[in-house]
C-alpha cells in the first residue's frame, strides 16, 4: 500500500465555489479506479484557502503510474507541480459509515529510542477503536518514513469538528476505487 496527500495554497478571495465544482465533476472519474482504495477530494476554507487530495492505493506501482500518467498533468496545468508528501501505511481499517464529509490528519513525531513495536500495537489498537464509531468511514495510520513521525487519517461522516483532534479538512468528494479492508 502507499499514501499521499499533496496540497494547493489558493488565494483569500479564491472562489472556493470553482473548486467545489472541480472535485464534482472530476470525483467520479475516479470512482473504481485500479489499484486506488479511496481518493479525497478536500477544502479548507478557514484561515486561507487549501484544496488538497488524499490517497490511499492498494497498488504502489499504480500510485506511481498515475504521478508520470496523463491523469496527473491536469493537476499540474491547473496548480503547478506540488509538494507531495508520502506515507507507508501500516495499518488500515474501514468504518460502519457509509460516507465522508470530513478528514482529519494527525502526527506525531517517532522519537529516537522510542518503543516503536509498542507505539505500533498501542496506535493499531487505536485504529480499531476509531474505526469502530458509528461515524468512521475509515482510518489508517501510516508513517512518514523521511520525518520519522507517524500520520493518522481519519474519515467521518460528521460535518467538520475544529474541536477533533488533528487537521480538519471538509471532504468535497469521495471516490473510491476497490474495496477497502476491513
């Protein structure tokens, strides 16, 4: 498996609206997409305006085929090459919700001299108990292996929460590709 998330900063006075259009109409392109567990299409609108992606692939080699593919020259004629930061998932759990309408990113660094088997058991255990609310889509936690900091993303199905842990983003669209686990 492998994850991402890349970002664009857009203008105050940004029309979010054309974004929101943008993730409509190109969010269901992606629906059962090969190799592709889910995409997120995500906003924030408070303090700035972010469009962002978030990625889970089931399939390496087609997270990769899609960054050199055509699909990715879109973004990079609308945005411009971005920033992408990846993540090695280890551990992945579906929810009972059968939708999103926010994700929420957490980190934390992995200290140098740290229990990493045991920071492992104890997060994989908390996968479970957020992947188990009523209101859960999914959850994976993953590391960044450059940062030596570990990253949680959850999907709710609750409206954004600025009081949740992590940073909250309001999903535009959901698409996904093959089933998740769990």
């Amino acid at each position: 498996m492998f994850a991402k998330q890349y970002s664009h900063r857009l203008p105050a006075d940004y029309d979010m609206g054309v974004i929101r259009r943008r993730a409509a109409q190109l969010g269901p392109l992606w629906d059962h997409t090969e190799g592709l567990l889910f995409k997120a299409f995500i906003a924030q609108e408070r303090g700035g305006n972010l469009y962002s992606s978030v990625y889970l692939w089931a399939d390496p080699l087609q997270a990769a085929d899609f960054l050199l593919g055509e699909r990715f020259q879109k973004v990079l004629d609308s945005f411009g090459r971005p920033h992408i930061e990846s993540w090695l998932p280890l551990d992945v759990q579906r929810g009972p919700a059968p939708n999103a309408l926010s994700l929420y990113r957490e980190e934390w660094p992995l200290e140098p001299g740290a229990d990493r088997a045991g920071i492992l058991a104890e997060e994989k255990q908390r996968n479970q108990q957020v992947a188990d609310s009523s209101d859960t889509f999914a959850v994976f936690l993953a590391l960044d292996v450059q940062a030596w900091r570990l990253v949680r993303v959850t999907l709710s199905a609750k409206a954004l929460d600025a009081a949740h842990p992590g940073t909250g983003y309001q999903v535009l669209y959901l698409a996904r590709g093959v089933a998740l686990p769990g």
